[in-house]
DNA sequence: ATTTTTATTGCATAAAAATGCATAAACACG
DNA sequence: CGTGTTTATGCATTTTTATGCAATAAAAAT
C-alpha cells in the first residue's frame, strides 16, 4: 500500500499540540485564532497534505457547495445530445467552477427516481435544469419540487403563469428577427418547420414571432407552410423537407425551428435540386457549430449559450444565497441575435459553384 | 416556509416505534430485521418523504459512490469544448447514471488546486481524465496520483513506460488506416497535418501510423508535407493548409489529425481553388458531427465514443471495487473504424455542382 | 422446568468537522 | 490587589447514518 491512511483535523491538532476546534478554525482563517498558531496549522496541513473530507463538513454545515444539472432528453437512445445543449453544458460547467461549486451532472430519466432526491438527500444546492422534453410533465414536476422548497430554475421557454423561475432566449423575438430576414430578402412564401403544439413552448414561441413579422409586412399566414417536426435532429428535417416538396406548395424560404432540422432541410432541398440560397432561402435557429461547414454556411439566430450558463449559474446560487431581505431572483431574458451566413442570399457567393 | 425540516431516520424510528438502528437496517434490506417491521418502516420512510442524507451515509461509510470527470484542455478561453469529448461526456454521463453513481463535471485548471482533491476529499471514489492537455504536464501529476493511491485512469495514448491506467482509440492503427485509404485512391503525395511532438502523443501516434504505411507502400516519407498543427480547431487547421498551398509543395491529398483540422483544411484548399476530392483528397479523424454536413461530407477515421465511455466508467469502478485477489485492471485499446463519405473520391457524388 | 439456540432489536459509538458555551490567560484600571 | 474586559483556546455537543456488541424474547431441545 502506497500511502498512509487520510491525515484529520485531529492528527493535525496533536501535532500541532493545539485542540481540533483551533484547527477547525484556523484553517478557515477565523480571527478567532492568532495569526501565529493559524500558521503553524496551516504548515503543518500542507505538510500533511491534509484535505478537509468534504462530507464531514458538509453534513455539519447542512450545504454541499454543489449544483446539480440535469439534462432533459425525450430520447433515451444512444444519440447524442442536441449541440446547443452541449454548449450550454460547457459554458455551465465553467461558471461553476468559478464560484468554487462543484457540478453533478445528469440525464433526467422518468423511469428512474425524482429528481427532488438531489436536494432532499443533500447531494447538492440546487438544481439546474436544461429544457423540459414534454412541457406538461415538467410542469407537474416544477410543481412538486416548489412545494419541496427545492432551489431550482430551468433554461426553457417562459409562459404566462409559468411554475419556477426560467431564464430563456426570447424565442418570440429570435422568430421574428429571423422571419424579418428572410422577408428582407424578398421572400414571399416562408415555411416554418417545427412543433407548435403546446408539448413544445419554446418552438410555439419561435412559430408565434414568424407569424408576428408575416402580420407585420402586411402578408398571410398560410398553415398549409407549417409542417410539424417534433424533435430536433436533422433526419426529421431532412423529412418535413421532402414532405413539403412532395407536398408541390409553392415556397421561396424556409425558417426551421432549430439548425439540426435547417441543416437537414438544406439537403433535401438540394437533392430536389434547388439552388440555396437563389431558389431557396434557408434560416434556422441556435447557431451550432455544424451550421459553419454546411454548403452554403447556415445564417441561424443565435442563442448566447456562453452568457446564458453564465447567467444560470449565478442565479441559482443567487437563489441558495439569498437572504430574508434580498430580493427575489426573477426569470430573466437572452436577447437572441441574428447571424449572417450564405444560405438566404443577397451576398457574395465566396465559394465558386 | 412551504416545507417542514427535512424528515432523518430518528423521525422515522419515533414513528415506527422501534430504534434508529432498525430504521437504518429496514432501509437497507437488511436480513436482520424481519419483513413485517422493514414493510413498516419502508412505509412510514415513503409517506414521510424521507431521503438518505448522503452526507451522512458517505462519512459513515467513507465511500461515495461519485465519480469525477475532469476535462483537460489547454486554453482556458470560452472556446466550445472539442466535440469527440463533448461525445464522450455524454456517454460518460449515461454510463455513470445507468450503474447508479453520481458524476461530477469540472475542467482541469493548471492554476487552481490539485486534482487530487476529489479523492482526497472524499468527494468522489475515483477520477476519469479526459486527454491530458500538455503531457509531461500530466505525466507528473499522474505520478503524484499513484503515490497518494488515488483511482484514475486515462482517456489518451498509452505510451510505453506509461504512468497509470489508460483508454484510448488505437491512434497508430487509425493514422495507418486513414493513410491507406488515401493509397488506395492512388493519392501520391499526402500531407500529414497536426503536431508531432511528443506533448501531442496521440496525434504523434497518427502520424506514426501514417508513415508506416507509407513505407509499407513503398513510398518516400517527406517531411515538407508536414506541417504542424499545435491544436485542433478548424482555425489552426486552415492556417496550417493555407501555409501548405503557399509553400507550392506538390499534393493531392491530406490526413489531418483531427476532423476539426480536416475542415478548416478543405476551405482552404477550396479557397484556393482547387476542387475535393477531385484534386485533393481530405481525410480527418474522430468524426464529429461537423463533418457530415461539409461539402463534400468528410471521410474520417471514428473513434466510438459511445463505446469508449462505456467501457472507462466500467474500468474505473471495477478499479474501486475491486478486491485483494481479483484480477488487476490493465490499459485497453478501442478499434478505429473507418467511415468513408465523400472527401477523398472514388464514390458517386449526388451533390450537383 | 431449565438450558440452549435462534431471531430481532436496541444501545452506544464511530465517522470528521463545525460551533455554542465555558474558561484560561493577558491586560487594563481603579 | 481585586475586578472587569478582551483575546485565544478547549470542551462538549451537533449533524445523520451505519455497525459491533449486548440484550431480550421467542422457540426449540433436554
């Protein structure tokens, strides 16, 4: 055996010839200890590579200094996990870091136990969740976990009379800034792909701000461009896209409610063989990294996925932290941003064809 | 205050009339308390809502059934992390989650505490590093973790005389079959992109294998056809193509280390006006998601990600619990496999240009 | 009826650090 | 010199669950 058993706070204090409350709170710089014995302490710590056991302290204070994420996934496969999210997660991942949390990561599973059992069983502070798969099975979840008192908060669309705190881009606004794009471009007949159902708020949000921009330049809203993609993976793109080719509509433009489902889109449109951008106009929504290397470059909105974890992190703790008196932590808004590359047209085509 | 204190084994013993003790055994199946009572008390636990303290149990019984994941990466910017790990992070997150133990996320950060910490501090069983940034770097730090008996292995080339337990994609097997995929396209002068240092040992063994089948093919290594990528991102990856087409070195295909360099290559080389795969063959290796979405789409060398995570968590709790006589956990290396698209030639292309 | 065996259950304590309360030492002041 | 005040430190206890050992009750054997 490599190594002697883990040093205590009261192996330090025998060396140090002081008792286990000095060391206790030397090593948290108490000013109820002399800068002098503090030192020595903390010598004699470091030489004993002493570490506190993080339960120990944890079980005393009653607080863990750790957050837990929890990632949403319908899909239980072995796909992986859609790019923004993935980003969401670095940039989550970061945050904590800096505020010296520490971060349990997981997937929720419906089958498996409720996911209150992370604060209740002191695992962690707080929870953050990242979207909710099915909005109405969130919602009875939200609802117990208020009633439990448990800290948590959710990236995911913000509804009227929503349960929790949320914080979200503005998917209303993302939609019509990239409907106002593609009307901008000289589009007339703009099809939307994505689920409106009330299952997915924030893609019923992003529909809404695509009929807000038609309403607005004064041109109809036809429910025969909608076609329903219920989840986001280029596949289902790739088939709303040849339904609505088979389906002989007239179209100009497409706005898809993610990139994944842009991307899968552009290739079947290009399989049917038309041009993008100069037949079709193709936006779609996130800005992942994969929407760079498509032919032509996807222009998309873009989530601040760095700002947004950021943003998230803080909160959470804000809400663990908070005082008596402090005021509440309120659901919060990313302003969603437009991002121009080649595939609604109207700039110069770099790439030679 | 919507909640009353949290309920502990001693609410549960008080109600149930019998011990505390009990209560703890009832709740664990213990044979020592007969099915009658534990039903009981099971009961009176569930309709009080109870949940462990994991707190408490973890320092009872000095285990904790977490694992840690920390993430090497060299620049500490807000850069995206690189896709193959964000592939392995999710199955590592779905492996840990489906064996029943917790994970713990964080980046490894040069500046801050040691590593060591998640063991040390009885935060977590075991740690699983993802690549090891700098070797040597790694290399002194593993030899810290072995002393102090810390349980870690490694996702990233297994050099020989290698400190500790590692995972990793056979990069010598892969660079060789990347390599002789370009032979058999009847590519003479192929380009190596990416760093052959030996702080780089993966991508050293790429090139490894690289060369080994050009001499196995009779043909001449030219050191003027690599060229030195220090880090895969596509931006590195053009800069370093861009460098290549200046130089006038005659070429007709490339094998970059990684599919990120593989992007950022093959817009250059299309930039540059020359046609893929016609003129130039490109082959990448990891095959990220990226890659099946350029035009045309990259041929990589994939390693299973899926797979690879699976089998590291599998490795490391077999390394916590193993006992005195079973059988010692050795290094293991995953199979690359070939993924042929469209970037080297030879096949159809559907896409009209 | 008494002893032995078996099955349950409780008591006391361990695990490691944090903290309220008590006390000792050092110092000041009348 | 005695009393009050401040500063530093220790003692005892707290947090919650798990477990070795002891005790008890019930069942079986003599």
């Amino acid at each position: 055996m490599p190594k002697t058993s883990k040093a205590t706070s009261i192996d330090i204090a025998y060396r140090a010839g002081v008792s286990q409350s000095t060391v206790s709170r030397a090593l948290r710089d108490s000013p109820l200890v002399s800068k002098e014995t503090r030192d020595h302490i903390k010598a004699i710590a470091k030489e004993l590579n002493y570490k506190i056991d993080k339960n120990a302290r944890n079980l005393r204070t009653q607080s863990t200094d750790t957050l837990a994420l929890v990632i949403f996934e319908d899909n239980g496969t072995t796909d992986l996990i859609n790019p923004f999210f993935l980003a969401m997660i670095s940039s989550v991942i970061r945050a904590t870091a800096k505020r010296n949390y520490d971060l349990l990561v997981s997937f929720h599973q419906l089958h498996q136990d409720f996911q209150g059992d992370y604060e209740d069983s002191k695992r962690a502070d707080g929870i953050i969740f990242l979207g909710y798969g099915d909005f109405l099975t969130y919602e009875r979840m939200a609802r117990d976990l208020i009633h439990s008192g448990t800290h948590f908060l959710t990236w995911g669309a913000s509804m009227p009379g929503q349960q929790g705190i949320t914080i979200s881009c503005d998917n209303l606004k993302g939609g019509q800034m990239a409907t106002e794009h593609l009307i901008r471009h000289g589009r007339k007949n703009i099809v939307f792909l994505g689920d409106i159902s009330e299952h997915a708020p924030e893609f019923r949000e992003r529909y809404r701000g695509y009929c807000r921009a038609l309403s607005q330049a004064g041109m109809i809203i036809n429910p025969k461009l909608q076609f329903k993609v219920a989840e986001s993976t280029s596949q289902l793109g790739y088939e709303a896209a040849r339904k609505l080719i088979r389906s002989r509509s007239n179209f100009d433009a497409i706005f898809a409610a993610t990139d994944l489902i842009a991307i899968g889109a552009m290739k079947a449109v290009q399989e049917a063989g038309m041009r993008v951008p100069e037949d079709v106009s193709i936006i779609g929504f996130d800005d992942i990294q994969a929407g760079m290397y498509t032919t032509p470059a996807l222009s998309s909105i873009k989530q601040n996925a760095e700002l947004a974890g950021e943003q998230i992190t803080e909160m959470l703790i804000g809400m663990i932290t908070r005082k008596e008196n402090d005021p509440p932590i309120a659901s919060r808004i990313i302003e969603p941003e437009l991002v121009i590359r080649h595939s609604c047209g109207g700039y110069t085509q770099r790439l030679k064809r």
